[in-house]
C-alpha cells in the first residue's frame, strides 16, 4: 500500500521580538477534547501529480478560509516529517492571519457512531498563534521536528 502525502504550510511572525507560529486544531468529536499533541500545520492530502507548494497553498486556503496572500514563492522548505500513517513535505512563510477570521472547510461523517445519522463537522475548528514553547507541546509530536527547521531556517536568514 502506498503511503500517503501530505503538504502543509507553517506561518510564522515576530522574528525581531520571539517567533510566534501558527497551529490549527482539527475539527470533528475525536479530536473535541484533547490540546497538547493534538494541533498541526494547515495541511492536506496531495492530490495525484499535484505539485507540493500548490497543494500547501489550497489546503492553508481550505483550513483558514482566508489565508494571507502567498505566492508560491514566498514558500521555503522545511523537509518532511513522518507521521503514523503519511509523510508530511512542510513549508514555511511569514506572514499575519487573524485567527477569529478562520472559516474551514469541512467534512461529513457518522455520528454518533452508528446512529445512521450524518452530521457535518469543520477539518479545523480552531487556529491559534503560540510562541515555540507552547507550539512545541501543542503540535503532533512528528511535526515538532518543522519547529526546530524553522528556527534553525529564520536564524541562518538573520
């Protein structure tokens, strides 16, 4: 069985005054009461022959709902990460996003478990800035990894 890929973008701000990076929540009951290890980047499924910037940019376009203006160049790399069951390609942008501005998209599923009743949920139900301390504790522990990149990434620029 093929393994899955995902792309997915890690906004960042506030590189004069401490890093702060943005995390999202995933929507849906599983997920309604865990915090710590439980937030990600914005990412996504790569669809067949679909280049990796331009899946990162659709998918922080379907997560946020208005995400910051980016161009594909505006993208660095951060590498890949494997999770349990995918390999997520990471990238990095600084730029702003107002997280009471999210408006994701979202997904359908049966709940409850079977009840014949499908009920709609939003992929991401929160997004939310933390400094590196906090977004280390929050994000999935295979994506702690883009954290470290990312700092080692904007010192090397500075």
């Amino acid at each position: 069985m093929a393994i899955k890929r995902s792309a997915g973008i890690l906004l960042y701000r506030g590189a004069e005054n401490g890093l702060e990076v943005l995390l999202v929540h995933p929507g849906g009951p599983f997920w309604s009461r865990k915090d710590l290890g439980a937030w990600s980047i914005p990412k996504g499924e790569i669809d067949e022959g679909e280049e990796t910037r331009a899946c990162a940019l659709r998918e922080l376009r379907e997560e946020l709902g208005s995400p910051p203006p980016l161009e594909p160049e505006d993208l660095f790399e951060l590498g890949s990460v494997r999770q349990k069951s995918k390999v997520v390609e990471a990238w990095a942008a600084e730029a702003e996003f107002d997280p009471t501005s999210l408006s994701s998209n979202t997904f359908s599923m049966e709940w409850p478990p079977r009840s014949g009743q499908e009920r709609e949920f939003p992929e991401v139900d929160r997004a939310e800035w933390f400094d590196l301390e906090t977004a280390r504790r929050k994000i999935l522990a295979a994506q702690a990894e883009l954290i470290d990149r990312l700092l080692g990434q904007v010192e090397t620029a500075s």
